[in-house]
C-alpha cells in the first residue's frame, strides 16, 4: 500500500519556458509525485531529437488526441480527491517560480489558440518547463470529467455542437467558441480553483486544454 503525507504540497517547477534541462531533474521525487508516474497521469515527452520532424509534424494531432483519449482511464472518479492534492501540488510549484516569464507565455498560448491562430493549446516545447507545463494542462483535462455535473456536460455538449462546430473542425484559423470558453472557465474557477491560487494566465491555459479537448473528441463528453 502507498501512503502519502498529506503536508506535502509542492511540486519543483522549471524556473522558465526556456530552461532545457533534463525534465526528470526538474520534478521531486515526492510521495505523490510518484504516485502520479505510477498511475500514469504524469508521463515525460520524446525529446524532438529523438523523433523524425517530419513523423512530428504528420501525428502531432493523432497523438495529442490519442493521449487525451487515455485521460479518462488515468483520472478515474474514485481517485478524484488525490488528482485534486496533485493538482494543489503542481500549482504550489508553479506559484513558487520566481521568474514571471512563464505568465506571458501562457497568455499568448492559450490567446493564439483562442483566436485559432494555433491548432493546439500545448506548449510542446523541447525543454523540462514545456513537459512541465503540458503536463499539468493533461492533468486539468483528465480532472475535468470528474469535478463537473452531468447537467454541465450537456451544456456543454450544446455549446460545442451548436452554431459555428461546422467552421471550428474545418481547420486553422478558426476562433472558437466563446460561451463554450465562458463556461469551461468558469467551471474551472468554481470546482478546481477555488481550493488553490490559480493566476488569470494560468486559468486561460487550461480552459484552453479542456476546449481543446471537448472540441475535438465527442468521447469527452461521455460522462
């Protein structure tokens, strides 16, 4: 049996978006931080050195999407009070960076997906605070599905079906819905921030994530 101390609250996080250092150094090995590789809900990206640009290019977005597929398997509901320690955990560490940096990049991350400048919301940067940071936003979107009614998956579901889905799925360049954005933050705010100090920067991030998600696989939304 794992036991967990439940005074340990902190996570290392990177000190900035483009610190390259091995991303294994950058984490504890705390109690839960283990329990997160154990379970799989944490998991350490390729280094692009390691792949094929052009195999990056061609299954970045059937990858991105078959991982999000895998989210609802790691965070099931009856481990949803330790996503939620993690969770305070991850925000503990990104709340100690001293440099403030990574807010801006957040902003303009999860703006350019807004506005559909970008296809995805992950940073997937080569560096230990992209891994960071991406992982985090995985977390939020597997925690999701277990901190909201099922009243709200159907609002939701309508916002993401509604007017407009036929242009969003058409690609780039497209902005996204800004009720259906509303209400994930807004979900986010009252069912997961409301225990933590989550920055505007940060809640945008990971609104993006949850949309990104729920735009993009129906099976989100199964409840």
């Amino acid at each position: 049996m794992v036991r967990f101390d439940t005074n340990i609250r902190y996570i290392d996080a990177p000190v900035s978006l483009d610190d390259d250092e091995d991303c294994d150094a950058e984490l504890t090995g705390h109690e839960l931080m283990e329990r997160a590789l154990a379970s799989g809900t944490l998991r350490f990206k390729e280094s692009v050195d390691d792949l094929d640009v052009d195999d990056i290019e061609d299954d970045e977005f059937s990858s991105t999407l078959e991982s999000i597929k895998q989210l609802p398997e790691e965070h099931t509901s009856d481990v949803v009070d330790l996503d939620k320690r993690l969770f305070l955990a991850y925000m503990n560490g990104i709340n100690g960076i001293p440099d403030l940096e990574y807010k801006a990049r957040l902003r303009k991350q999860a703006n350019d997906f807004y506005i559909g400048r970008l296809d995805s919301p992950y940073l997937d940067l080569d560096s230990a605070s992209g891994t960071y940071f991406d992982n985090v936003l995985n977390h939020v979107i597997g925690l999701f599905r277990n901190i909201v009614a099922k009243e709200d998956f159907g609002e939701l579901a309508s916002l993401v079906n509604g007017e407009g889905a036929s242009e969003r799925s058409s690609g780039a360049g497209r902005s996204h819905n800004k009720d259906l954005l509303a209400k994930i933050e807004n979900l986010l705010s009252e069912r997961l921030a409301c225990d933590t100090d989550v920055g505007p920067d940060e809640l945008s991030f990971f609104t993006s994530g949850v949309a990104y998600a729920l735009e993009n696989w129906n099976g989100f939304l199964v409840h």
